[in-house]
C-alpha cells in the first residue's frame, strides 16, 4: 500500500448552497508537491435504484438536467435521508419518481463520481417484486416521466442519445449481471 | 418530446480554477419555478481507455484522488487536447499512464458524470493490440502504478473498496460486453 501524500494546507476557493471548492496543497511520499482542487457537496450520500418488474422490465425515469440542459433518462436516484439507511431510501426514492415500491431490495454495488474531485459515493439497489406505491415529492418543479425499459433491449438503451450518465449505465449492467 | 423549461437567469455563485459554481432560474412548461446550481469545469472533453492485452487483462492505474483522500483504481483516462480526437487522445493517455499503446482503438460509449450538475462528457475507448510505447506526463506528482487485471475476475474487481468509480464500472463491464 503506497503511502498517501500529506495535505499541508486546504483553502476555500468559492461556494454556494450546494457547492463547495477547495485547494489542497499536497506533498507525495517522493517529495513532489502539488495543488489539487476538489468540490464537497454538502448533500449526503446518494442512492441510485434499479428497480425490475414482473415483466424484466426495468423503470427508468426522464428528468430535466441543468448540467447538459436537456432531459436525461436514468435510473431513480436521490440523497439519503438522515436516520434513512440505503434500502429506506431506495424505496422511498422509487415510490416518490415512478409510483412503485419494492417488497424486496438488496445492495449491488457502491459507486463514486469522479473520486479525483468527489467524495460523494452512490449505493446501488436492485429493488424487485414491486406494488403500486405512490409518495409525493415536494422537491420536483414537475413529475418525472417514467419509461419501462425491456432488460433484452440494453444495446438499444446504450445507444440512446439520452441514455449517458455513468452511474445508470454501470447500474443496469450490474443487474442485468446480477440476474442472469 | 418534452418543452423544455426556459431558463430566465444564470448568475455565477463562486469560480476557480477549474471549476465555475452556477446558480439558474428556470421556468418549467408547466408553469413551475426553480432554482437549479450547476458546476461548469474549465477542462474539456475527457476520454477514459479499456485497454486489453493478449492475455486478457485490463490495464488500470492505481492514482491518489483529492475528493476521497484516498489511492483509487481506475481505466487510465485524461482530458483530451485541443486538435486531438478521442482515439488520439486514448491512445496518448495509455502511452502516458501505462507505458503501452494501441493498434485498435475504437469508441465504445459515451459517458457523462451526473448530468444534473455537470455539462463534462467522457469517451470511452476500447484499445487492443497492444505494444510497449512510453510517453511522459508533465501532469503527475508521481507515476501512476499499473495493476493487470483479468477480465474473467470482474466480480473480485468489483468488490474492492478501492475500485468504486462509476465510469470505470461502465467502461470494465461495457468491455467485457463488447468482447464476449
């Protein structure tokens, strides 16, 4: 196990509600030193659902993303709750974005976003024998839009122009591992 | 297709480097407003490389990462230069972190890091036919390590604590996809 580089100094550089930028000045075990920024959410850890009907379909939902300003399909996702643990809070996050919730749930994987400028970490849940379940979320200015996507049709949801974010892509390969 | 929400205002909330905190005002066509923060990074297009060798293993780097203060394995991956194009860039970055280059490169996928708050794309490159070709990196405080992973030990890749970044889940398991 290599030795990690000592942090001499971390600075504040900017932020927001959300966002938080910092400067690390950092010395490495062979006496380089460096500058490296990186960004803290103040949002806690995340959880991301893949959720599969009766049908080996699974829900995915279309929601307007201010990053790249379109709509972008994904998997249900959202931030943990205080006091919620990831199984909570994938059920919750599910019933609140497409009306199911799951009688059983399991955890497939934890994922981080880009670990070289995050800390922020993602547990995945696979989410199956759902039932109709419907939560209100204060938080969404309109209701996502939720599309049932066949799991033989992954090639076609690959190539979907909209189909992009990392964590959904990795998320229904990984089910589509965990269940054949 | 949805309309998407007119956005009435951007103001910049707080700037680095690298990075540009970015608060919106939008209008959704349902009447709704709402207030999105997005992050806009300096650093172009990136391009992560599953890079395979005759014995089917992968090529990845074991490099300290600031968010997670942590050393994290990843697919060898870098931003890609003005005038490159992906391939060129892939075939770059593996020179440079792994001391080998590629005959084949070709695009597998597309990628982007959470969409909702960030515009930055990365290409994903599979590379075969590999030879030894160093190239040096201005950029590193130290030499990444390289570790030799075999395709058919994904589940044990999997469950390291240390190999968690959503991108080079996707990338390893797209690979292993394209390749069987």
């Amino acid at each position: 196990m290599k030795q990690k580089p000592k942090i001499n100094n971390v600075t504040t550089l900017g932020q927001s509600r959300l966002f938080h930028i910092e400067q690390l000045s950092l010395q490495f075990s062979n006496g380089a030193e460096a500058t490296f920024e990186r960004i803290r959410a103040r949002a806690g850890k995340a959880v991301m659902v893949v959720a599969l009907t009766e049908q080996q379909e699974i829900l995915l939902v279309s929601e307007y993303a201010a990053g790249t300003e379109q709509y972008e399909l994904q998997c249900p996702k959202g931030i943990i709750e205080p006091g919620e643990d990831s199984l909570a809070a994938a059920n919750r996050e599910l019933a609140e974005e497409t009306g199911y919730a799951a009688r059983q749930c399991r955890l497939l994987q934890t994922m981080r976003v880009s670990p070289g400028y995050f800390d922020h970490q993602t547990d995945l849940v696979l989410a199956t024998d759902l039932y109709p379940h419907t939560l209100d979320s204060a938080d969404e200015p309109e209701p996502p839009e939720v599309i049932r996507w066949s799991l033989d049709r992954i090639d076609e949801l690959l190539a979907r122009q909209d189909f992009s974010e990392s964590r959904s892509i990795a998320a229904v390969l990984l089910a589509s591992r965990a269940l054949t």
